[in-house]
C-alpha cells in the first residue's frame, strides 16, 4: 500500500513537471515567434492572415494560461486538470503552426504530457473553494467589461476608431483599467458618449480595486499566519507522503530529530508553542488533532503515518480514533504513557502502542544484570538516557 502511494505521488509530481516544460516552451515559442509573425511550413498557405498575425502572442498568452494550470495542478485541483486537458491540444496546435526550432520539442512534451494526464486523473480530485469575495470580484470585473463593451459598441458612432466589437473590448479595458491610451476617445461633440466613459471609468475602478484586495487578501493573511506560527490553506494542500505528529509532548523533541529533514506536519492546540517552533520552520497546523476537519485540513487521506505521543492517554485515544476513522489504511503509532492504556490505543486503532516507561525501565534492568557482554542493551540505554547518560563508575 505504501508502494502504491509513493508511486501515485511520483506520477502525479511527473504530470506536473510535464505540464509545467510545456507551460515554459509555450511562452518561449510564443515571444521569439511575435518578432517573427509569420507562420511557416506545409500549412502556411492554408492559413487566413490573423493567424498568421496572432500566432505569437496567442502561444505566449496560452503559455501564461499554462503555468497558472500547473499551479492548480501542485495543489491538487480537479478544474486544474480539466483546463490543463483543454490546454495541452492546444499548445500542441500552435506549436505545429509556428515550426521553430523551439516548437518542436513543444510539439513532443504537449502530446506526451496528455496520456500521463488522463492516465493520473485520480490524483487531481480536490475542489476549489471560492470565496464570496473572489466571487465578487470576478463578477464585478466580469460586469464591468460586459456593460462597457456593449455600450461602446453601441455609442461607437460617437467614438473615434470604434468600429468593432474587438474594438469596443479594447476601449472598455484600457478605460477600466485607467491605462488610457488615447487612440479610442468619445467625440467631443457628443456628451452621452463623455458620460457613458466616465461610468466605465468609475465602475471599472472599483471592479479592479475589489480585484487587487481579493488578490492581496491571500498574501496579508499568509504574512500573519507565518508570524502566528501557522500554516495557510494553500501550504497543507500540497502535503502528501507525509508524516502527521497528533499533539506535542515530552517526546516530540526526539521524534522530530528522529525525522529530520522529511516531510512531517505536527498538529497542536497550543498556539504559543508552535509559534516557537515555527521560528526553525517547523511546519505546524494549529487546531484540535482529534478534530475530524482538522485532520482533514492537514490532508490525513494523503499521509504515510501519524504519530501520537502526548502526556495525556486519553487526549491521544481521540487523535487515533479520529485519525484511523479518516483513513483506514494509514500506519498509526502511539505512545502510552500509563501502561495500563497500551490496550485501549490499541482498540482505538493505533497499529502499534509503545509504552515509553516500560521500555526504559527494561533496558535499565538489562543493562544493569548483562554485565559487559551485552554491549547492544547498553548502547540502547546510553542513548535513552541522552546527555545525563548511564552512571558505570
């Protein structure tokens, strides 16, 4: 079961790679084509001229479009993998367009990248969750761009140089976003066309302000949950393969030692000791390790083992009762601290339960009747016994 999962982490952190070189070659492709502007090779002649003219910045616009994907894809998200899906065809086409040097290699990763993506679809099954705020903005954009669009296009006898739709499109944007570059006015003979720009500037202002708040919004609250010691939404939706430490107690310290430099996520109520620790980047989920949306939040579905080692049995019985609950298959491990509660972390569905004092009060004995012969036993107790070491003398 651990092999299966190491392997569908692999797949998945491959597809991204994929996605991500093709995402880099598009916009390559697509800057050093737009000096260029003309399409070569069999289909050149079979071609209308705007694809000639937009083949270029169209490469590099889905380029973007791609890397934004692919950071969809790091977090695990199901619409992610819906438009990278949609997208890679599409830089395979361009890429057949455009015939550089650069486009082939894009052609190649496009057409490989689109059976390892269905072939990983599983891997990409996490929903995304969209504020009101988001949605706010993204409809106040939305409208701003709809209202002006129409009503340029519908006053573009009042206009200079609208004519179009396109025309109308750009007007409303430049306008919105106060770029203004002069080159699509209202007539000066007419006030309904002034008035109607000054709508479109005063709406669209305060679309895009929403926008730039809801965007910064995500950055403020990530600079304060690092400073509390935190971890954001975003950081725990790329966990996976991990090991979760339910609680922390006398012998956290050791088991992060024990650890190292691997991927572990501890979950703790105490919010001034993880703020500590989070100083050592320490990544640390503050809530409650037998709350079951905790434990959903610091993504238990995609850990490897969890570890529950506290001072207080009972607290720990919960963490593994909850965390067996949430997933089945993963290996639970537990420390007693009393030994009479080793069988009931066992019935909570911990795998394995070690009773700390038991084992040092073992090896104590072992080490202290072995004699010099049993240089295991002893080594063991040295290293329990830590700096205060074991008094021979």
């Amino acid at each position: 079961m651990e092999g299966a999962s190491r392997l569908g982490g692999l797949g998945r952190r491959v597809t991204i790679g994929l996605v991500m070189a093709v995402a880099v070659l598009s916009v390559a492709t697509g800057v050093a084509k737009i000096s260029q502007a003309v399409v070569v090779g069999p289909l050149a002649d079979l071609l209308p001229p705007w694809i000639e003219a937009t083949v270029g910045f169209s490469g590099a616009l889905t380029g973007f479009l791609m890397i934004a994907s692919a950071l969809g894809l790091r977090r695990g998200l199901r619409v992610a993998w819906y438009s990278t899906a949609v997208l890679l065809p599409v830089t395979a086409i361009q890429g057949a367009l455009q015939l550089s040097p650069l486009s082939l290699p894009l052609v190649i990763l496009s057409v490989l990248a689109i059976p390892n993506l269905l072939a990983h679809r599983s891997a990409f099954d996490r929903s995304l969750d969209v504020s009101t705020s988001q949605l706010a903005a993204a409809s106040a954009i939305g409208g701003t761009l709809v209202y002006g669009t129409a009503g340029t296009y519908a006053l573009r006898k009042d206009f200079a140089n609208v004519e179009t739709l396109v025309d109308a499109f750009y007007y409303t944007l430049v306008t919105a976003s106060t770029v203004g570059y002069g080159d699509a006015i209202p007539t000066s003979s007419s006030q309904t066309a002034r008035l109607f720009a000054t709508s479109v500037v005063i709406v669209g202002t305060a679309s895009f302000a929403i926008a730039l708040g809801t965007l910064l919004g995500p950055a403020i609250e990530a600079r304060l949950q690092h400073a509390l010691g935190r971890m954001t939404d975003t950081q725990l939706e790329l966990l996976e393969d991990h090991v979760l430490v339910l609680g922390h107690g006398d012998l956290t310290d050791v088991i992060l030692e024990e650890l190292g430099e691997g991927e572990y996520l501890i979950v703790t109520t105490d919010a001034e000791w993880a703020r500590r620790v989070r100083e050592n980047d320490v990544d640390v989920l503050v809530a409650d390790p037998s709350d079951e949306s905790a434990l959903e939040r610091a993504r238990i579905g995609e850990a490897r083992a969890v570890l529950v080692a506290t001072n207080n049995d009972a607290e720990d019985a919960l963490s593994v009762l909850t965390a067996r609950h949430l997933n089945p298959e993963v290996t639970i491990v537990a420390a007693a601290t009393n030994r009479e509660n080793v069988g009931k972390l066992r019935r909570a569905g911990a795998d394995t339960v070690i009773s700390p004092a038991s084992i040092v009060g073992h090896l104590l004995v072992k080490s202290a009747l072995s004699g010099e012969a049993d240089t295991d036993v002893r080594a063991v107790a040295d290293e329990l016994a830590g700096d205060a070491g074991l008094d021979r003398e």
